[in-house]
C-alpha cells in the first residue's frame, strides 16, 4: 500500500473500532484490508475474504440465490431446488 492508502486505512480502523463497529481480533482466521477506489477517486476500505473462504468448510446443500432488482436496490431471496 502507499502512504496516503496507509493513513488513510488506519483513520478508517481507528474510527470503526471507536464507533464499535469492529473489534480486535487475533484469530488465524483473518481477511487482509484492501483499498480500492470510489467515484472521483476516494479511496474505501475492502476486504478480502479469498484466505478465509479457503478455510471454511462448503454446505452440503445449495444456498439460496439473492437477485438484485434492477435500478432499485431490492435483493429478494429466491428459494431454489
């Protein structure tokens, strides 16, 4: 990351953790902060969860499928079989 990413992120750790949004944790189990960038270049925090999907284990059975509506924001649950 570049200086202004690192600042940036621990301003946004700093402030998360005094809202009580996140909370420290030590576990083996963690997912690495990414920055990436929003309309007219600010920069958000993202996070990956590749490492951490590769250490739970898969449902024997399918999930639901979450649908977006277009253009309005509504996610519907669509039970598949």
């Amino acid at each position: 990351m570049t200086l202004l990413e690192t600042v940036t992120t621990n301003e946004e750790v700093r402030q998360l953790l005094r809202l009580g949004l996140i909370e420290p944790s030590y576990s083996p189990r963690l997912c690495r902060i990414v920055m990436g960038r929003k309309k007219y270049n600010q920069l958000r925090i993202c996070f990956e969860f590749r490492n951490l999907n590769a250490q739970t284990a898969k449902d024997a059975f399918p999930l639901r499928k979450a649908f977006h509506g277009f253009g309005r924001g509504i996610c519907v649950l669509v039970k598949t079989c």
